[in-house]
C-alpha cells in the first residue's frame, strides 16, 4: 500500500519500523474476516484492516481525536489476523506503535486515565493484587453480582514436589495468578515432577510487563522486563534448561523480550537470550513421553470429554496450534468440536474491564461454542481466558495442567 | 460539499444511530478504497444500516436528492468496484451478516449479502452441504459482491460461477422498490433478470438477500501437484487434461514468482525451482477419484512433469490450495504492491500470451507473477511494483492494459471474474463497440434513470471510448467515428 508518513515521524526508529510494515499490507481485506470486533460490529474502523489505515492517516500527519482513539481501543491485540494475513503484516507491532503516537496526541477522558493508571498500578503487583483479591472473596456477599462471577474462590494451595531431579527448569510465578489459581504452577510442577524434571522459581521475579506494555506504557513495562532478566540470570548460568510460562499471555510477551529490548545497551543480549530460553509449557509436553498419563486415564475409566480453548496468544501470538490437542489425545482425553475456535474469548488482558460490552459479548459466543458439543471439562492454557470463561462457563473450566495433575492424583489412589 | 453531508446526515440519523452514519474524515478515510487500494475517493457520507426497511429509506432520501449510491459488502473487489464517489454515498451492507435459513432437503440456503462466502459452506457443513463457487478472497469476500461481480473461483471449471449457482434475489431498486427475482426453481417464465443481476456490479440495483443453490461435499477429494521446467509444458499438460474428457474440479497453474511467494505463506512444500506447478483436484465418488487421479498423472509425466505429488490426506489438500489462494497478497513478499490483471484466454493460446507477457514485463521494467485458472483459461497476472515510486503505478496500469489488450487480440476477454468497476473501463471501449455499449447503457437506464446507483462502473460511457480511441489508431480506422471528439 502506498504511504507517505510525515517527515519527522519518518526519522524515528518506530517511524521507519510502521512504514515498511504499513508498505507490506495490500488491503485484501482478509484480516477482517477473522477480527472478533469486525464480525460484532461490521464496521471497516473495527477491524484490522481499518486499524491499519487510522495509524497509517495519523503517522501520514493527519489530525487524530478521539475516534481514531476508540476504534484502536477496541482492538482485543488477539492476534488472529496475523494468523489471517498471507502478506506477512506485522499488526501487533504497527498497533503498538500507532497506539503509543495516538495516545501521546489525543487527551483520554479523566475516567479513562484513572482506571487505566489502577489497571497499572495493582495488576502487575502481586501482594496489592492479592490483598484486593482478598478482600473481595471476603466481602463476595455484598458484591454484585457481575463482579462476584469475576472473583475465582480460593484455592488451597497444593504442595510443591521437593523431589530434586538432575534436570531443571525454571517457572515465571507471575502477578495475577499466584493469587488467582496457585494451583496451576504447583500442578505443572508436579506433572513436570511425574517426568523427571525439577521446577523453580525465581522468587525476584513478577510481572512479564503485558500489562503496561499494552496500557502504553512500554518504558514501566522495561522495567518489569529488566527485573525479571535479573532475577532469571543466575538460574540461566547455573544451566537451567527453559523458561516454563504456564500463561500463554506472558510466555507471549517474555518471547518478545529481545526485541522490545533490541536497544538497551545493557540488556539487549540477555533479552534475547530470555526469550530463547522461554517456552510454554505445551511445547515442554508434546516432548515428553506421555503414555504414563494415558494409562493412568485408562485406568480410571470412560476417557473424560474435553473442550480446548486455544488462548489467542497461543495460538496467534506464539503461533502454536495443535500441539495442546496433540497432547491431550497423547494423555488418553477425547476433544470435543469446538466451532470459531479461532476466535477471542474476550478476556484479552485488561480488555474485559476496559471494553466491558464487547468482552462480554465475545464471552457469550466463545461459551456457545465451548459447550456445543458437551464436554464434561474446558481447558486451557492462560490464566485470563480461564478466569473470564469460568465467571460464565456451565462446565468447570481448568488450566490443562491441572487436567493432567488431577488424572495423576486420581490414578494414584486407585493403585 | 459539507452543507450536502450535513443535510444528508441528518435525514439519515432520523433512523440510524451515529455510528451508522459516518461524516468525519478521520471516519471516512478508511473507506476510500475496497482492495483495489491504487484508486482512493473520500465518500461524502458512510451509512451502515441493518435492515431492509433502512436501505429503503436510504435510498429515497438518496433519490429525492439526487445522490449516488455505491455499495459496498467487504470491500475485497480488486477491480475498484466499491470505489466511493466524492458526492456519494458509501453504503455498507457489513452488518446483513446472517444466514436466514438452511434448507438442507432443497439443498439451499436464504442468506443476506454481507454473509463471507466462506462461512456458507461452513455453516452447512453439518448437512454435508457447501456453496461451490470459492474466489480466492473466499475467507473474506461478501457474497452480495460474489453476486455483483458474477464471482468465480478456483472450482468453477467444474461447477460454474455465481450465476450458475443462486437461484433468487431481492434487490432495492432506485425506485425504493423491493423485488424478488427468480425463484425457487430452475427455470421462470419471461427474461432471465436473474442472470442480468448477477454481474451488474451494483448499477440496476441493491442486493439485500440471496437464495443460493447448495451441493454435496463430494465423497472424496484428492489434488495432485505437478511441476515443470517450461510453462509451455505445463500449458499443454492442461490441454490435454481437458481434452481427454476430465472435468477436473479445479486446475490451476502459478510461475515461478507466485509459487515462491505462495511458499513463504504457507509453507506448503511446493517445488521452489520449477518454472510452473499445475494444481489439479478431482472430486467425486473414490473409485472415480483414484481413476482419473492416475490418468492425469500419466497425462502430467506425459507432457514432461518434473515431479508430481498427490496430497496424502485432506490436511495436505487445504493447505496446497490455502497458498494459492492467499497467492494475491502473498506476492507483497516480492515487492511492495500488486497490480492484478483478469484477463481470459483460450486455453491453447496460453504458451504464446504467457511468452507475450514476458516481454511485456521486460519493456515495462516491472516484474510479473503468473496465477491462472488454467481450466478455464482466465488468467491472472500480478503486476509487481512500488507505489512509492513515482510513475510506477502509471506504468503497471499501462502495462496491465496491454495485457487485456493482448488477451482480445487471441480472441478472449477482459475479464474473467473480477469485473471491470472502474479498473478496466477503458479495455471495455475495446472489446464492446458503440451499438454494444449503448445496449448496455440502456438497461442501465430502464433500472435507474438517473444514474445514481454506482454511476461510472462497469460500463464506459461513449465519449471516453471516442476520447480514448482517439489515442489508440488501430490500422487507421479510428474507433467509435461517429462520437463528437473534444
């Protein structure tokens, strides 16, 4: 597609980066076709295709408000148009950097910064979150009902396995999880255990940085990135073999690392060394040798239904399909028909606080067709999707570690 | 200007929410173009209405004020067949998304224009039934559009196009009018205005809801991929294919460029050093498949197929076809834009245009990558070049007007299935003379005697085909000589 980004912007760095990504989409229109929003309001603004061109007319020097500012808003940043696009247009990276120009021209409503900044200021941090969260379950009765869905019961942390193994890897305990569901890095722990293979974590570690990166924030999300790199250097010297993120959210952006800190003099190689080392726990999984679960779910008896949701940021952003499938069929589950299994739950981050409405909506048809086929469980690999899912799901929704976990356990006490 | 779009925008917003009617540049901009993306229009207002009744009432304010409408489904044409006009209104049909009813025992399906192509066969796939016609764009493309420009697609060699596969229409005419044409079955008493519908690229009138013919997903599928060293190999391997008394279900050629790029996307396997690959897919009953899959790969190692690979399993099928049809964007991988032709030819004449195009592409200085439904002869080439290069879309446009010329000239035609919107108005002026074109430019007129829906598409008016013909002298007869030069 023709450009003719405006001068100044074209001697920056991100400038020069959207122009030749914005020179690579032909406006097919494919992407559309595959945008959760596009398909919920059939309007050219709410679909990639439109994105693309609101960035491309505000870096080109066109006068921006807040239209501009509300159709990037509504982008979910799931990704499934890059899966789409056969032109190879690098959407999220051309959404970051329209989304930081856009949001350094047009003043947000006082509202909007306040939740923005709160969004910032308690998710990323574990001990504010988890008091909050706390106090939410303790309070649930006078709650709302909306939110009262949204807060998870808590859970009776399980034991660690303290077994040491010669091989060893390291887990990212995260920010909203340890709180929401600690279950599922002492699930992994124990499924990696069953294997032969000794998780740790690196207590100094804490958000990957998604939050702040995606509020446009990217220099507080440096922040978050750079500490997590320190706390991970000495295990990765001492030869840890991988990076384990059991949340497809964070395994995506801690995979991005080197690049968001290609220019930091400091870190720029241990960045890129993070993200080599970094890998969802599926990939982990599918090498394994997993016929010691699918006896175990034999014994147990009728092989349990199970519903996979494909995070996007699995899927779309990490670009890994099939492969959570491949290891639940290995492990002796039946996977029901999921139809649109392309498309967003609407949990994307912080997007079902921020667009309410719309998350809301993409919640209703992704729980359609999760259920459609009737499994007896859901399953899926990222903390948000599970906790959006759950707070509507007829079916109990569990992390696929905690699937494998659990048929461990169950196979124990039947020997 | 504004004064018109205010006043306009007001009437409309009499029934429409504000984020229906679009008037703020920042809004509009977006919509200056469909996938044609060279030919840009800021449209004077943007309507996205949801029902019939809103298109009727647009359309009589429209009328009362006497101003043209153009519409647009997903904005996939590659012919400029959705360009806006600058005191036009752009009205979307992206929110008519739904498929009204599935009539699996009729085998047809009642659904509104902006339904994807794709999610039809998607949608009836639970009945064993699917929608044959497959554009290219078939993930995206709205088949409002498929209608409007008679789409085809990779398995119309076997199962035709739009028109052969829709049985009845409900269109908006300027009058505000509703009208059913055609019917549930094959065949009505009087003029066939079905088929004159379909392909008329939005000029008689607005398509709110189409009834089209649904098939059995066949028992088997099976696609065999050949590759050549020369193209004329491989053009004559096509010959024969067709010759021999196979209708397969889709026989499709790329060169070299397009297989390289096509590869890149999908990364399907396809052979990165032949000069053509020929993909053939016959479907059916199995013990016909596996019949006539061996036969064309006699035929293929006949005509001197370097390699030949049949898809193992239905996973293997899709994805050899997904890279040809993302092939179009695909080629950005090669160079920054793509100008793509639609011309059709005999299918004997394909060694000697495809030789032609070479040296077209060797004169012009800008490279071509080759995507052909070589089954039934409708080529297309992709005119690689970067926009950002002053005159270079001025030279691919040149270029790609020799190349539709070229196609007449062995007794062709100018389009195949993209139509000719505003891209190939002037190759119109050189297939159709004035008796033709004033034919047409009647029944234009006996639908909308004010020229308000889509003005300026598909058919050239006669004065720029006299203005025109007066630059292209052919053999000193000077074209359309009865036409008042200026």
């Amino acid at each position: 597609m023709q450009t003719s980004i405006d001068k100044l912007i074209k001697l920056t760095q991100p400038g020069q980066e959207a122009d030749a990504i914005l020179r690579k989409c032909v406006h097919c229109g494919f992407c559309n076709a595959t945008c959760p929003t596009y398909q919920l309001l059939g309007d050219e603004l709410d679909g990639p295709r439109g994105r693309i061109y609101l960035i491309k007319q505000a870096l080109e020097g066109n006068a921006v408000t807040r239209k501009t500012q509300t159709h990037l808003d509504r982008c979910l940043n799931c990704l499934a148009c890059e899966t789409t696009c056969p032109s190879g247009v690098e959407y999220h990276r051309l959404l970051d950097i329209g989304r930081n120009w856009v949001d350094q021209h047009v003043q947000r409503s006082a509202y909007d910064n306040v939740r923005r900044k709160l969004l910032r200021g308690i998710l990323p941090y574990k001990r504010r979150f988890h008091f909050l969260l706390s106090l939410g379950q303790m309070m649930s009765f006078i709650l709302p009902d909306a939110v009262k869905r949204a807060i998870p019961a808590r859970q009776i942390r399980s034991p660690w396995p303290d077994k040491q193994h010669q091989r060893k890897m390291l887990v990212l305990d995260g920010c909203v999880q340890p709180s929401l569901a600690p279950n599922i890095n002492t699930a992994t722990a124990r499924v990696l255990a069953a294997l032969g293979i000794s998780l740790v974590k690196a207590d100094k570690a804490g958000c990957c940085g998604a939050v702040s990166w995606h509020l446009s924030a990217p220099e507080e999300a440096r922040v978050f990135m750079r500490q997590n790199i320190d706390a991970w250097w000495p295990f990765i010297e001492a030869g840890i073999e991988a990076i384990v993120m059991t949340a497809s959210g964070c395994g995506s952006v801690v995979k991005e690392y080197g690049a968001y800190l290609a220019d930091d003099k400091n870190y720029a190689q241990k960045a890129r060394r993070v993200s080599e080392l970094t890998k969802d726990i599926s990939e982990i999984l599918v090498n394994e040798d997993l016929s010691f679960f699918n006896n175990t779910i034999k014994n147990i008896g009728k092989p349990q239904r199970v519903a996979f949701h494909a995070p996007c940021t699995l899927q779309h952003g990490q670009k890994i399909t099939g492969v959570v499938e491949t290891i639940l069929q290995q492990a002796g589950y039946e996977l029901t028909h999921v139809p649109d299994a392309h498309l967003c739950c609407g949990s994307a981050g912080t997007y079902s606080i921020l667009q309410k409405d719309l998350s809301q909506q993409l919640l209703i048809n992704k729980l359609k067709s999760l259920e459609n086929d009737h499994p007896d469980v859901i399953v899926t690999m990222n903390i948000g999707c599970l906790n959006h899912l759950a707070s509507g799901a007829n079916t109990k929704v569990l992390h696929v570690v905690e699937l494998l976990e659990k048929g461990l356990r169950q196979g124990k006490s039947l020997n | 200007m504004s004064e018109n779009r205010n006043t306009l925008s007001k009437q409309f917003l009499q029934f429409l929410p504000d984020n229906a009617v679009l008037t703020h540049n920042e809004d509009l901009h977006p919509y200056e173009c469909d996938g044609l993306s060279a030919y840009r229009q800021v449209p004077l207002v943007v309507v996205i209405p949801e029902t019939i009744e809103h298109i009727v009432r647009i359309v009589n304010i429209c009328r009362k004020t006497n101003t043209p409408i153009v519409c647009r489904g997903a904005g996939t044409s590659v012919s400029g067949g959705a360009l806006p006009l600058e005191n036009g209104v752009l009205l979307s049909l992206a929110k008519f998304n739904r498929i009204l009813n599935i009539d699996p025992v009729n085998r047809l399906a009642c659904v509104q224009p902006g339904v994807r192509n794709l999610a039809i066969s998607q949608a009836t796939q639970s009945y064993g039934l699917y929608y044959a016609p497959d554009p290219s764009s078939q993930i995206a493309c709205s088949i409002g559009g498929n209608v409007a420009e008679n789409a085809g697609g990779v398995h119309c060699l076997k199962y035709g196009l739009t028109v052969h596969n829709i049985l009845q229409l409900k269109i908006v005419t300027i009058e505000g009018e509703l009208l059913t044409l055609g019917g549930s079955g094959l065949d009505g008493p009087g003029y066939d205005l079905l088929a004159l519908l379909t392909g008329s690229e939005g000029m008689l009138g607005i398509i709110v809801e189409i009834v089209v013919k649904l098939l059995p997903v066949p028992e088997c599928a099976s696609v065999v991929l050949a590759a050549f060293d020369e193209i004329e190999h491989a053009g004559n391997a096509v010959t024969e294919i067709i010759a021999s008394g196979i209708i397969p279900a889709g026989l499709e050629m790329m060169d070299r460029h397009a297989t390289r790029a096509a590869e890149e996307y999908v990364h399907a396997g396809y052979p990165d050093n032949a000069a053509a690959i020929l993909l053939c897919e016959l479907d059916g009953i199995k013990e016909e498949v596996s019949a006539q899959i061996s036969q064309v790969k006699d035929i293929l190692l006949k005509h001197r197929a370097v390699q030949t690979r049949i898809a193992k399993d239905e996973v293997e099928r899709q994805l050899l076809w997904a890279g040809r049809k993302g092939a179009f964007p695909a080629v950005v991988r090669l160079a920054p834009d793509y100008y793509c032709m639609d011309g059709t030819i005999p299918r004997r004449k394909l060694a000697f245009v495809l030789n032609r195009i070479s040296e077209l592409s060797e004169e012009y200085q800008l490279a071509i990558a080759n995507v052909f439904h070589a089954g039934d002869g409708n080529l297309h080439p992709l005119i690689l070049y970067d926009a950002n290069k002053p005159g270079e879309l001025h030279r691919s446009e040149e270029l790609g007007g020799k190349i539709l010329e070229l196609c007449l000239e062995v007794g062709g035609t100018i389009t195949g299935e993209h139509g000719v919107g505003v891209e190939k108005l002037n190759q119109m002026c050189v297939q159709f003379d004035t008796l033709e074109l004033s034919q047409f430019h009647a029944i234009k007129h006996a639908f909308d005697p004010d020229e308000l829906l889509n003005p300026g598409k598909a058919v050239p008016s006669l004065h720029r085909c006299a203005e025109l013909g007066a630059m292209h002298v052919h053999e000193g007869k000077l074209p359309f000589p009865d036409i008042e030069r200026f």
